[in-house]
C-alpha cells in the first residue's frame, strides 16, 4: 500500500449565483409580476439545489482539481477570496457533494471550519464542550477521558459550570478551540480559525498545530491567508485561482505564485517629460514587488540635469500603507564624483538587508538642488511593494502592527 | 483503518444506520439540549408543558362541552378531551420543532458534516420530555375520576411507536423541505391549527358519517387518540381505526427516510 492518505481527483463544484429579477417598466406589467411572483419564486427555490449544465447562472467554484497528500504531510492551500478554498474544504470534509470528480481518503477525518460549532448560549461551558465534541465526531467516552485536559488549555477553568452566554467571545473562541485540539484524528482538516482571537491565543493555535504535524506525523490540511503561518507550517502548498489549482509544489514558489496573482499597482515611475525625476524603479527580493524580509532591495532613480543643476541633491522616503514615513534615504552629491555635462544622471540606492516590518510600502521621492535650495520635483505613492516574513527567521512575533522596523542589535551578556 | 470516498450521489439511498449509531452521543447532547434551552430563564420552566394542555383542555371544556354540548362517548368532556391532547400536543409540537430543526442549525450544518437525521431526530426526542410531563396532569384526572386503565394499556408502546413513526415520518419530510422553501415554516402553524378538527380530539369519531369513516381513519393520529381513549376506559381496542392510520403512518416514515436522505446533500448548499 502506497502512503498516499488522500487523493483528489478531477474534483468540480458547480454553483448557483442569483440572476437578475426582471424589472417591470409599467404599472400593469408590475401588477402581472406581482401576481405571477410565487410561481417566478417557486421555480427559483427550486432552481437552488440544481445545477445544470446550460443557464446563465452557473459559476464553477472548483473546477478539476486533483492532487494527492501523503501521510503525515502538512499541506497548505492558499488563494484569494472566492478562489475556491472553501469549497474545497467543504467538499473534503463531507459537508457539501462535488459535482464531479471523487476523493479517497484513508483515515478518520475531522475539519475545523469553524471553532465552538453547535455551541449553545443557555449551556454551560462544560456541557458545550460535550456538544461541541460530539458534533465534532468524538464519543462522549472520549470526551471524558480528555474533560480535564480540555479544561485545562482552555483557561476558562473558573466559568466551567457557568453558562456560555456570559462568556467573552474570546474566552468561548478558546473553549472551542480547546476541545479542537483534543480531537485525534489521521486527517485534521483547518480552515483560517487562526483569525480569531488574540494573539496569544493565535501563538497557542500555531504552537499545537507544529505539534500535531511534527511530533505526531498527523496529516494537515491547512487554509490560510496569513502567508508566515503557511512558511512556517507547511513544505508544500497548492494555490487555486478562480476554482482551478494553478500550482502544487514547494510551499517557498507557492507562496510567491500566491502573492504574484494579486495585481500589483504602480510598478516602476516614469515621468512623460524630461525634467526633474525621470524615472524610479525599484528591484525587491522576489517577483511582483514581493520583498522578502532581510534581504536586498534597491531603488533606481534617474533625474534630469537640464535645469543646470549645481548640487543635486536625491533622496527618498519608504512609506507605510497608513502613509507614516518609516525612512529616509538620502542621496549626497558630496560624497560622489559627478560628471555633470550630461544630460541625465543615473543613481542607485542599495540596501542589503531590508528589515522593514511585513506590510505594504511605497516610496516618494524627492530632488532638489542643494546649491539654489529649489526644490525641483516631487513625486509620492510610487513603486508600491510588500513586505513578507517567508520561514521563521528568528524566533520572532510577527504580530501585525507590533513594529515598522526591525533592527537586528548584539546581544550581550554581562 | 477506515477509508472515505467522497463522491457525487444520484438518486434515492438508504440510511447510513452504522454511520448513525456511531453518532448516537451527539444525539444525546441534542436532545439535551433542546430540552435544556427550551426552559431556561423561564420561572416556571417545564411547568409550561403542563399548563399549555391543560389550559386548551379547560377552553375546550367549556366551549364544546359546555357551550356546543358536544357528544363525549359519555366520559366526563375534561377527561375526554385531555386523552387525546395529550398525544395530539405531543404530534403538533414536534411537528414544527423538526421542520425547523434544520433551518435553526443552519450554522451546524454549513460548518461541519454529521448525519443530518440527527437533528430531526433529537427534535423529536426532547418533546419526549414534555409528553412525559403531561402525563402527570392525565394522571391526576384519572384519579379524580377514579378511572382506572384496562389490561389494554399492553398496547400502549405500539401506540407509541405510531406515534413516534408518525411524527418523525413528516417531521424529516418537512425538515427537508424547509431548507429550501421557508413557506413550509409559515404554513405550518396555521395548518396544525386546522389539522386538529381532522382528528377526534374536540369531538367523537361518532360523529364521523359512516361513509367517511375508512378516508377519516387514514389520518394516523385518528388511531392513536382512539387507542388510547380506550386504553384508559378500557374499551375493547379500535383496531379498525388504528391499523390503516399504521400503515399510513409507517409510509410516512419510510417515504421520510429517504426523502431526507435525498435532499441531505443539497443542504448546505441551500441552507
């Protein structure tokens, strides 16, 4: 027996999106409508739970896809929204039928969509975690066995008997994610349940799925948009588009894949008239201006000389996307032999290790000359591009909006 | 180790019994909690199963027993009209508690896969409670009218499982069939209302003409009150009104089966 766990093969799923309700342009005509409407709806409702081949109002959310996962890997699925990934999780996990295609798995499965389902507000904590369980697939034996444990990582231990209504949303996020992470099955399937909560908790969520893949060699599933949970977590990714996989492989190409889908805004500056900047660009670390954190990034400006400029003076400023300026650049003509009779001077600005914060950044660049102290051009928001942590570079918290800057100090002990 | 395949189904199948069995804990904690979230943060919590039948019972006393003199088989109207509530309360209540019992755990069902028939079926079960509730009040009229059940209370349990198979037959039926159409929640509440005159529960089955009497006892429940109005004045047992109302009843609940189990998989795409 090989050690494929799942295979998917030619998997489609074939939606229904709503068409456009015929508008009346006179009264009669509305009249008639509203008289004919529940005939009109009856076919509609009808209409809902079929799906075929020939009307205008059929989207395919998964269109074949196929792929295999070997026992014990951890497979990470990313996309943007309404590319697929949903779909394919519901269909994995049994909740929704393909409308072709098949999956063979071998093993027990279990899926977290979602954390706390079936959770009832009149109940206790303890009582939902039995029903939370229970839905989720355990036994009420096996519950029993882990009721201590599954208390104990929750952290709610003093509400237990209380009932869940009173609870905060955070404390019921992490009463359901405590019975999830009890559940023991071969195939754990998880959609992005790591957007909840807070970042503590979002640490513990990360911290058990390692566990589950590395130490227990438990097969993972795992949907993300948080691209340094998916290099940390997974070695191999697919990336669907519009329900077609359009890559399968090394998680490192998946991801860049994954971000080169995303339209990328204003690439390179370049004026339409040749005076003042001419021209910026700028080279990140990967395609799509993806730059990846600690690594190279350069700009490449280009301004005119023909304004009889005596000291050039260049320089550039990295904003955030909340339009804070995280740095300042500058270009110092003193520190350069400048050949000055020529029409136009080109100039690079090379930074070797980038360690701007993950994010999205662009660039406003200025040029002024130093010797008249005129300010000759200005241009902002070009040559936008974004920053990713991809695999764990030191044991860092990449919490979003925690820093804009790293910098890397010595350390040491006295 | 147990293995999966997931594909497209076409067509009628049959229950997934082992798969049901296996999930019967979850059933458990549904039926639980139905019961549990019914009456909490209420004062008299389960005391409303017993006022509910006994407040119609004491309107329908004095309207059609009192006002419209209405002929009771010469028992005491209360006593009469209590008899066939009680199975008739338990009939309508599960009746719209698993129609909806799909639509109101829509959230379950788009999030994580069970059986399905788990949710009418602990629909079912929780009213269980209240049926058992309502006995008391029957009880306390037996003694007060010190009458006392005949050896034909043995046929209880298959009146039950009429009952039961009744209830749960259009229950998934209606469960079903209201994921995708909301109507079936509207309609029901009136349509319990009107089905109660189809049944002799404010009057006597003498007062069916004799020529309707074969098309009246096809309505299962007609043989479940009869029943067990005889039961308890121990009467010789109905049987011509309970065996067509039976197999009307066990049609329904294999037609239900597999109905439920044919819509089972647009569910979440529809819900």
């Amino acid at each position: 027996m090989s050690d494929t766990i799942i295979k998917v093969e030619n998997l489609s799923k074939r939606y229904r999106i709503g068409l456009q309700e015929k508008k009346a342009d006179t009264f009669v005509q509305q009249l008639w409508n509203n008289l004919k409407a529940p005939v009109e709806n009856f076919k509609r409702i009808k209409s809902l739970g079929k799906f075929e081949e020939g009307s205008g109002s059929i989207h395919w959310a998964l269109k074949d896809v196929s792929f295999e996962v070997k026992q014990g890997e951890v497979l990470g699925i990313i996309g943007k929204n309404g590319a697929g990934k949903s779909t394919l999780l519901k269909i994995l996990s049994k909740i929704t039928e393909p409308t072709s295609g098949r999956i063979e798995m071998n093993g027990r499965v279990a899926a977290l969509l979602e954390v706390g389902t079936g959770f009832h507000p009149e109940l206790t904590g303890r009582e939902n975690i039995y029903m939370n369980g229970t839905i989720l697939g355990m036994t009420k034996k096996e519950i029993d066995q882990k009721l201590d444990e599954i208390i104990n990582f929750s952290g709610v231990e003093k509400y237990i008997d209380t009932p869940v209504k009173f609870y905060s949303s955070g404390m019921r996020v992490r009463l359901g994610f405590s019975v999830a992470a009890h559940l023991e099955p071969e195939i754990l399937i998880i959609d992005e349940v790591l957007a909840v909560g807070d970042y503590e908790f979002q640490q513990k969520c990360l911290g058990k799925m390692e566990e589950v893949s590395k130490k227990e060699g438990r097969t993972v599933l795992f949907v993300s948009h948080n691209i340094q949970a998916i290099t940390t977590l997974t070695r191999s990714t697919i990336v669907l588009k519009s329900g077609q996989m359009v890559f399968n492989g090394g998680t490192e190409k998946g991801v860049t894949t994954y971000l080169g889908l995303e339209k990328t805004r204003s690439l390179d500056y370049r004026s339409n008239i040749s005076k003042g900047i001419v021209s910026v660009s700028i080279n990140t670390s990967e395609p799509n201006n993806i730059q990846r954190f600690n690594e190279k990034f350069s700009v490449e400006i280009t301004i005119s000389l023909i304004q009889n400029v005596k000291i050039p003076s260049v320089s550039y400023q990295v904003f955030d996307e909340y339009e804070n300026s995280i740095f300042h650049e500058l270009f110092l003509a003193s520190e350069h032999e400048l050949d000055l009779s020529t029409s136009q001077l080109k100039i690079v600005s090379e930074i070797k290790n980038l360690r701007l914060y993950p994010g999205e950044y662009y660039l406003k660049v200025h040029y002024a000359d130093k010797f008249t102290k005129i300010k000759l051009d200005t241009v902002g928001e070009i040559c936008h591009f974004k920053v990713e942590v991809m695999g764990e570079l030191r044991d860092y918290y990449w919490q979003p909006g925690a820093a804009k800057y790293v910098e890397y100090g010595n350390w040491r002990i006295v | 180790m147990n293995k999966t395949i997931i594909e497209s189904s076409k067509g009628w199948k049959v229950v997934d019994f082992k798969e049901l069995w296996r999930y019967k804990d979850l059933l458990y904690f549904l039926t639980v909690r139905g019961i549990k979230a019914r009456y909490s943060q209420s004062v008299l919590g389960v005391g409303w199963a017993i006022i509910q039948p006994l407040f119609t019972t004491l309107v329908f006393t004095v309207v059609f027993g009192g006002l419209a003199k209405v002929e009771s088989d010469g028992m005491p109207y209360i006593l009469f009209s209590y008899l066939a509530l009680w199975p008739w309360n338990y009939f309508s209540g599960t009746l719209s508690e698993s129609a909806n019992s799909l639509v109101a755990n829509a959230g379950m069902i788009t999030k994580v896969y069970f059986p399905r028939l788990i949710l009418p079926l602990a629909a079912i079960f929780s009213k269980l409670l209240d049926f058992i509730i309502s006995f008391a009040v029957l009880l306390v009229l037996l003694i007060y009218f010190q009458v006392l059940p005949g050896w034909q209370v043995i046929f209880f349990p298959i009146l039950l499982i009429q009952l039961l198979a009744c209830s749960l037959g259009i229950g998934m039926i209606l469960s079903a069939m209201a994921v995708q159409y909301r109507d079936v929640k509207y309609a029901l509440g009136f349509i319990v209302q009107l089905l109660l005159y189809g049944a002799p529960v404010v009057y006597s089955t003498t007062a069916v003409p004799e020529q309707y009497q074969f098309l009246y006892s096809l309505n299962p429940m007609v043989g479940v009150i009869e029943g067990i109005r005889a039961m308890f004045l121990s009467r010789p047992m109905p049987w011509e009104w309970i065996l067509p109302g039976a197999i009307i009843a066990t049609l329904f609940f294999v037609f239900g089966l597999f109905y439920f189990r044919k819509m089972e998989r647009v569910f979440a795409d529809v819900a």
